[in-house]
C-alpha cells in the first residue's frame, strides 16, 4: 500500500496531490495515508504535506528499492521479483538461499551494502553502502551444467553495454567475466550452480558494479586496480536507471542465448574483449602459463598458443594481461 | 559416552563385562551406566544384565547406525564423519544443507527411511525403512565443474563391486549411472553439484541400493522394474557390511581418479557396463535418439551411432535398451 501511495505521488509529480484524492484512490482513510506518508519519508523519500494542498514528492532517495526499480522496467521476466536489503553478507548468499527456497527465475537479490562481497577465485569484493550495485539474478536455463558456462561470458557483455548507454563508460571484457577501464576493474561477475548431472537447478549471476565511489573511498591497496563510475566520468549516476538497463540487457542476451545458443552472444563478447590477440598469462588453481591469447573457442574457453607453438584450451583461470 | 559402552561391551562379546569395569574403564558411576545400558536397548541393542556377572551384548539391531559403520571401517576418510537419521525427507537434501554449512570432505549422511527420496530425471526413489541403504556423500574434489561428471559413473563402479563381493549379486551398470539385474534396477545413484564456474564447492553423491526389500513389498508399480539383493538372491544380508565395503571402494576409485584421471575408472566401467554394443534409446529433456551404443569418451558422454551413419555425442540423458 506504501508503494501504491508513492505511485500515486509519482503520477502526480510535480504538482501536489490531495490527500482527499489518495483516500479515495486507494479507499484509505486519511490517518492511513498519513501512516504510509511517514513511513516513505522513513525510507527516505522527501515528501512536501502542505495542508489544503496535500503531498508532493521532493525528492527520491538514492536507494535501489524494488518500487523504484520497478517502475519503467522494461523486461519480460527478469527483476520482476525484487529483494532488497540495506546490508547482506553477500548477495550471492542471499540469492542461494532463495534459490533453494523454490524462488522464480528472475529473481533479483540487491543490496546497498555487502558485509562480505566475494569475487571469483575466493578473492573478497569491495562493496560499500549505497555506491555501487551489489546483486545477483537468478536463473534457472534448462540445459545441463556443461552448458552453463557461457552464462558468465553474457553477463559481461549485458553489463558492458548497460555501462556504454547509461555512462558512457567503455569497460573492455576481461576473459572470462571482468569489466576493465584501462587496467582497472570497473565490475566483477561471480557465476554459482547448483546442478544434477542433467541439469541446472539454479544458476546465480552475480554481479558487483562499481558506481558512485569517489576515487579516495578506494582502500589503498585497490586504488591500483580498481575503478568506478564516478572516478572516470567525474559524474554520479542513477544506479536505478544503471541497473534497469542492465537487467534488460541481461533479458536480452539471455533470451537469445537460449533461442540461438552462444554463437551471437560470443560474437559480441569478442568486439568488446580486451584478452584476445595479446600475451597473457593465466592462471588456475593448479598451473599457470604464458602465451598468445589466439581465440575464444565456442564453448567460452580461451585458446591460447603457448611458445612452443602448442595450443593450449583454458577452460578456467585467471588472466592477467601482459604489456606488449 | 554411549558409544563407548557399546564399545566395550562389543570387545567383551560373547562374554560377560562386569558393571565394575564399565565404570573404572570410563571413569563413570554405576548409576551412569545402567543409564547408558538403557540407552542403548532403547537403539535396539539386545543387553543380558545378570547380577554379580555384568552385562552381555546379545544382538545388534539392524541399523546404520554410526558406531556401527565405524567399527572396522578401512577408509582414511570417507565415513569418518557420519550423521544418521531413522527418516529424512532425502539424504541429499541433508547433505546440501551440511554441505552448505561447511561439514568436511568425506562426511556420509545414511537414513533408515527416506519420504522424498528422489532419483535422476526428478523421479522417485522408493526408500523403505531399515530395507535399504539410503546415503549421500559429500565431496569437495579441487577440479571445474566440467570435470565432475565422471563421478557420478564412478560411484556406480564402487557399488557394482561393493554388492558383488559382499552379496554375490552380478549388476550391470546403464549408463551413466544405474545398476541393473537383468532388466531391473538394483541400486540408482543421483550426484549433485554446487560450483561457481571455475571450482567445485561441493558435489554429493547419493545412492539407493535396494537390499533387504522382499519382491512383494515393492509397490505394484515397480514390481517389473525394481529389484533388491534379498529378491535375487533369497538371503538378507548386512547392511552395515555392505556400507562399509561401499564406503571403501569409493574412496578406493575417487582417490585413484585424483591421482591418475578418469581413464582407469572408465576402464573398470565399460567392463561392468550394459549399456554398450547393442541398440539403445536415448532421452533427454528435449530430444531422443535411437541408435548404437558404440563408446564411452574419455569425458564419460555416451557415442552414439545413429541409423544414418552419423555419431551423436550424448553427454546427459535416460538410456532405454532396446532389445537386439
């Protein structure tokens, strides 16, 4: 009822609207109104009350409420279902939990804050409150877990264009999933399954983007290798509209992966890597090596030609991008 | 403290152990015995208590419990932990639950009975109580979930010769994963992944093996497709020694595939299979072939010659046989 007050205040905006005209809208008595008025500017929304005029919305607060994502989405499934929290351990967490719990696809998990914000290969995920967008999607493709690799590799691309319209930031992907301006990470995807052996029960696509952190609120030791939104632009933006157009974006590589398979979304992939036709080095849990990085192959691995002149397919790994 | 009684009691079998030395041994007053003794007949322990002579362990009940499975078992770590429960809703459920809250490599969780057991393809499993065993167990191998697949046809190998030495019963393994005699199914194996793209965190493998289940007290529906080693070969047969001679040749075939990769697994595989050299259907969720079941690839997908000729890569389905 509180949203469909907002609404309401929204549809009216710039202008005041009475509260006789909630009332009889919602068929709320006016105490009812003023209850849910209070609890907006709680969470808050700045609401002008003039008396004999009514309500007027002053402001919305820079906060990633379902309410304010929700309004002028422009999916078919994805973020229809919103959980929002103010903190989280780690939204990939939360989104697990859900997941088990029988959730829709769809489903998107987002918090202004990670307590303990993870990135791929164990490695910890700065997330401080309110400046960036911490959250995970869950998906549920009907293929098999072999299959389910590619997903990473789309979120990157979904994320990358949503930066390019939206900020005009132009973050190159780093194989597999990483989003770099320069040398920088702008954004980090960390993909989790839950699988029988013939088929995904869940997949979880989080993402961390870095949004409206000031260069200096960086710790020191990833003032280095890490970037934001606002430390390139010098400008702030609307993480809603960021993360409204990243779930479109997401909805529709992931519509068209699922129709087309992977060929067209790789191909896009490949226009925006910055890993290939480049000395790399890579590493996994076990081995590392150095080498071209020649191609990506169909199933998202990367190719790579070590020096002997050998090919070598990396099926996961870290790469680090070596100066040429 | 319980289990250290039965221990002791177990050591002086058939003899007498006196109440007197129950208590010097473990430090405990009389009183805290008789509590423990009654205790134990209230799990089904079969305790004589005979004034001034002590007390004799009679009879063990026929249950998995784990005091039992420990005694004697030759594994250096799978079974060392172990959570029994006389009824679940499916031991892989719990699994996922221990697993998720960090319970270590190697921990067995075994049910008497089990209301939701589930098998491949969403079906389910019928998992009457104390008849069967009913188990799942948790793994934390260090690979990509690409490379968790051969897992779930090694369990099969470790169950074909588990039953086989310990019963006598001969099954055959469908591939991937299902355990037949004849045309019947003795034994179904369900692995289960949770894996962010470039680690496994956990995988559980769970297995029911039909034991001790009479013909006639499978349903009417599973009557021509369901047997157990009591309706092949006319003897009930100890569910703890089968369990323990399991959990040894699992751990036997997982360290093998760590150490050497999943060639000399595959080879143990295909020369218990059913499945290759004849005429087989294949299911998967969107498609079906029929063809000949030439190999097994080294990655454990089953090749397919098709009647045009052409090979067919199945890497996940329901392999029907057809009759030659």
């Amino acid at each position: 009822m509180k949203e469909r007050v907002l609404e309401l205040l929204k549809n009216g905006y710039p202008d005041f609207v009475s509260g006789e005209a909630i009332c009889r809208s919602l068929g709320i008595s006016r105490t009812a109104v003023w209850k849910h008025i209070q609890a907006l500017r709680g969470a808050g929304y700045d609401i002008e009350a003039v008396p004999h005029a009514g309500y007027r919305l002053v402001s919305v607060p820079d906060r990633l409420y379902p309410a304010e994502i929700t309004r002028g989405l422009a999916t078919a499934f994805l973020g229809h279902k919103i959980y929002h929290y103010d903190r989280v351990e780690s939204t990939n967490r939360t989104a697990r939990e859900l997941a088990s719990r029988g959730v829709p696809a769809g489903t998107l998990v987002v918090a202004e804050e990670q307590t303990g914000g993870r990135g791929r290969m164990g490695r910890g995920w700065f997330s401080p409150h309110g400046l960036g967008i911490w959250c995970s999607v869950i998906l549920r493709p009907a293929v098999n877990p072999m299959d389910a690799p590619p997903l990473t590799m789309l979120a990157a691309v979904a994320v990358a264009r949503a930066l390019r319209r939206v900020t005009g930031v132009e973050a190159g992907i780093k194989w597999p999933n990483d989003l770099l301006v320069g040398e920088k990470k702008i954004c980090g995807i960390l993909t989790e399954l839950s699988a029988e052996m013939e088929r995904v029960n869940y997949l979880i696509t989080g993402m961390g983007i870095n949004v409206n952190i000031d260069r200096h609120q960086f710790p020191p030791e990833l003032r280095e290798t890490a970037t934001s939104v606002l430390a390139e632009t010098g400008r702030r933006v609307s993480r809603v509209a960021l993360l409204q157009d990243l779930l479109a974006e997401l909805e529709y590589w992931y519509t068209l992966w699922e129709r087309e398979g992977f060929a067209p979304v790789l191909a896009r992939w490949k226009e925006m890597s910055v890993t290939l036709h480049r000395p790399v080095k890579v590493f996994t849990w076990k081995e590392s090596w150095e080498g071209w990085a020649e191609d990506v192959a169909p199933d998202g691995s990367l190719l790579l030609r070590l020096p002997g002149g050998e090919r070598k397919k990396v099926v996961s790994g870290e790469v680090s991008l070596r100066t040429r």
